[in-house]
C-alpha cells in the first residue's frame, strides 16, 4: 500500500515540476519596490541561450536594450565565440549574464575574468550553489571585476510574465545592471529582491526551490486522498473549485488544475518525479545550519523513493512484517511486477 500510495503522489509532483514559475514577493535592505525604468538602454552579453537564456535575450530585447548572445549552437548564437561577444559590447562597462548549468560555470567565469577589463560586471544567473559565489566573487575581484548571484524564476512563462529575481553582491554593481533586471522582472512592484552580499541570491533562490517542493508535495498527497475516497467522483472539479476563496490558491494549484482537465487520472504519467540540486542543497544547508526543516525534507526523500524501481526498503519493511507479525510476503515475479489483487495492490504494480 505505501509502494502504491506514493506512485499516486509522484505522479502529481512530476505534473507540477513541468511547469515552474514562482515569484518573489518582499524585498529587504529597506528597498522600495523598484519600477521598471524607461529609456535606460543598455548592452549586455548572454552566455546560454537554451529555453531559458533564449527566452530572457527575447524579453530583454523587447525593452528596449542590445543583446549579444553567445551559445554553442550556432543557429541561436549572435556571436562566433565567447571572445566574440565581448568584442561586440561596447559601453563600459561591459556587462555578461552567464545562464549556464552549473557544470560549466567555473570554466566560463575564468575565461570571461581574462576577457573583460575592471569595472566590468558578471552576472551568474544560473541554478549555482551559493557556496560558490564568494569564490567566484574573489576570482573576478582580483581582476577589478564585479560579480552578482542572480537566482531566476519563471520558466517556460517568464517571456511573457516576467521572471522573479533573488540577487546578491555589491549595491553598486546592482545599480549598475538594474535596467536589465527590471526588464527582466514582472510588471508591477514586486518579482526582484536585493538579498544581500554575495551568495544571497542563489541561497535565496535554493530556499525558494525547497518550499516548492513542500507544496507540491503537499498538493500530491492531497490529490491521491480524493482519487482514492469512494465519495469524491469529480476529483478535477474539486481542485477547479480551490482556485477562488481558499487559502490554498496558487499559481501551482491553477496548473495543476490545467493538467488534470489533459488527463484527469494522470494515466499518461509515470511516477517518477526528478529532483534538482537546489531541493538537496537546501536540506544540507538546514542540517548545517541547524534549522529543522522535516516537510521540505520529506517531500525530497518522497522523490529519491519514486527513482527506485525496486524500492528495496519496501522489501525490507515487508520482511520484518512477515517476522514480528506473521504477515504474509507477496513473493515478486520474474518480472518484478505483482498480479492485481495480490499484496493489496488492486493494479498490480
């Protein structure tokens, strides 16, 4: 029954990771909600133009400022090397954004600290450990060159929606860039945060991800308790319902609401959910740190479990059912599954 209960709920979890965005609503420092600033045109280089980096190149472009993007795929790239783009820039200070999987962030950094000049600016808008910040913040310093930690939200919307930004560093390396991140962020007076030195942004970005987690899960658990109660005949209806006067109304809920009128029993899905780095270093950071943190670090265990496909801890808590109680052991077959009906599994997983 535990096998079977968290396949429905890693189902769920999987349908809310596809769509992520999430915005950031206070701002600290004794800041006031910026606006977005009119005729500020800058340049700025981005490195990365995946669906993400691609998506903020269009976005900053449609306020107004230049562009020059460098990727390895040359059908999206603007510029023939990395060399290149900077060449390309022309106001100082010359200003990149580095939008990269955090596998090639240290080599990207330490070729962009032998291009630019001091003064320059770098932005590390990827999904990067915090704990990396500083030391890439020392590294360019050493070049006279500024750093900021820039984490981003918003995904596949964030063309069009906005995307919310955690930044760390220097006031006046922020001041500097602010044009960008105000092109970048939502309409409106909140979507960016200042969260301190550097490190802040990407900590607070991590932090952010982690309580993503917790209400998905939470969202999950929920959904498998009305699928699985006789009285409840309209499972999609009741969450459709949520969406105005509750106090769990989300952008995450309308989502998922979205996806169960595509497939109302989430039949098409496996339920296998991934998790991300930023989900594992929040629960080392709290254990670090000495902050309990139990919802954020069940929901992540939840997904270790669902990339088991033998579960064998399950086998083990079975064994010991079988030896305290005399419970009876459903014996696998060859091919791993169980027959419907047997172990209490009606499907036959």
């Amino acid at each position: 029954m535990f096998a079977a209960s968290k396949r429905w709920q890693r189902k769920w979890v999987r349908v809310c990771s596809t769509a992520r965005r999430r915005s950031l609503r206070w701002g600290v420092h004794g800041a006031t909600p910026r606006t977005r600033v009119k005729g500020s045109s800058m340049q700025i280089g981005l490195v990365g133009l995946g669906k993400m980096g691609g998506n903020m190149r269009e976005r900053i472009r449609r306020a107004g400022h230049t562009v020059v993007g460098y990727d390895r795929n040359p059908e999206v790239s603007d510029s023939a090397s990395l060399q290149d783009m900077v060449d390309q820039l022309t106001q100082s200070p010359k200003v990149v954004w580095v939008m990269l999987p955090v596998q090639v962030v240290d080599e990207t950094i330490a070729q962009l600290a032998e291009m630019l000049s001091p003064g320059d600016i770098v932005i590390d808008g990827g999904n990067s450990k915090w704990t990396n910040d500083e030391r890439h913040a020392e590294q360019l310093k050493a070049k006279g060159i500024g750093f900021i930690d820039a984490g981003v939200s918003g995904g596949v919307w964030g063309l069009d929606n906005g995307y919310a930004l955690m930044v760390g560093g220097e006031a006046a390396d922020v001041a500097t860039v602010q044009p960008i991140f105000d092109a970048l962020k939502p309409e409106g007076d909140y979507g960016f945060v200042h969260a301190g030195d550097h490190g802040a942004g990407h900590f607070a970005k991590m932090v952010h991800n982690g309580i993503e987690y917790a209400i998905m899960q939470a969202y999950a658990e929920g959904w498998e308790l009305l699928e699985t109660a006789g009285e409840v005949t309209d499972v999609p209806a009741v969450f459709e319902s949520w969406k105005e006067g509750t106090v769990i109304r989300s952008w995450l809920l309308d989502l998922t609401v979205d996806a169960l009128k595509k497939d109302p029993h989430l039949d098409k899905i496996d339920d296998i959910a991934e998790d991300s780095g930023e989900g594992r270093w929040t629960v080392n950071a709290a254990v670090d740190l000495g902050v309990p943190v139990p919802t954020i670090a069940a929901s992540l265990f939840a997904r270790f479990v669902s990339q088991q496909e033998d579960k064998p801890a399950m086998k083990m808590i079975a064994a010991m059912r079988n030896e305290f109680g005399g419970h009876a052991v459903v014996a696998a077959k060859p091919d791993g599954t169980l027959a419907p009906g047997e172990g209490g599994n009606p499907k036959g997983h």
